[in-house]
C-alpha cells in the first residue's frame, strides 16, 4: 500500500543550512533517502520552498480568490513529503519515525486512497 508521508515543522525550528545542525539535518534526510531506495519502498518524495513562498486559491461562487501564504494558519508548516510502498501501516510508521523532521515537528502518515481506473 503507498502511504504519503507528510513532513510538518515550525519554520524557525528548522536547523540553518551552512551549519553544523543543517548540515547535520541534512544528511540525515540524505540517510532516510538512501534507506528508503535501498528498502525499495520509494516512490517519490520533494522538499518544498518555505511558507513564505506559498500561495492560496479558494473558489468561492465562482470567483478565484487567491491569497499569499499557505492555505491554514499553523504553528507547524509543511515542508516536504515522501510517498512510499510500504507493506502495512506498521512499516509506513516506523519509517516515518526515522525523518530528521519527527525531532522537532510532526510526521502525518496517510494512506493513498487507491482509485479504480
């Protein structure tokens, strides 16, 4: 079953790239990319740019209201995501466990809804 992984964070807990901590954040996601592809579980997986980044559209009786920033308010962001085959939940989750993000923010588990084509 594919499970999408979804990396939540506060962006200002996020270790700084260029220093030992980033540095460090970032080879631990290199380590989780190189097990996961090792394992065969994955499938697909991106960071993403930072909140300030984003924009928002809502539909709303026809017309397109866009706005900057994410779509909700939250004091964790989403900054990335795996999509992975995993055997069962149990696997998803134990894999989820070992994102460098789960230290300092939230890993959502969520199963792909598989479409009949």
């Amino acid at each position: 079953m594919r499970y999408t992984l979804l990396i939540y964070t506060n962006e200002a807990d996020r270790p700084q790239w260029g220093t030992p901590e980033g540095d460090a954040e970032a080879k631990g996601y290199n380590d989780f990319h190189g097990e996961v592809t090792q394992r065969g579980v994955f499938r697909a997986g991106e960071p993403l740019q930072r909140v300030a980044d984003a924009t928002s559209v809502r539909v709303r009786n026809g017309d397109a209201q866009i706005s900057d920033g994410p779509a909700v308010q939250s004091s964790e962001q989403l900054g990335g995501w795996y999509l992975l085959e995993c055997d069962d939940l149990d696997q998803a989750l134990e894999l989820a466990a070992k994102i460098p993000g789960a230290s300092y923010g939230t890993i959502e588990v969520r199963p792909v809804l598989e479409l009949s084509s």
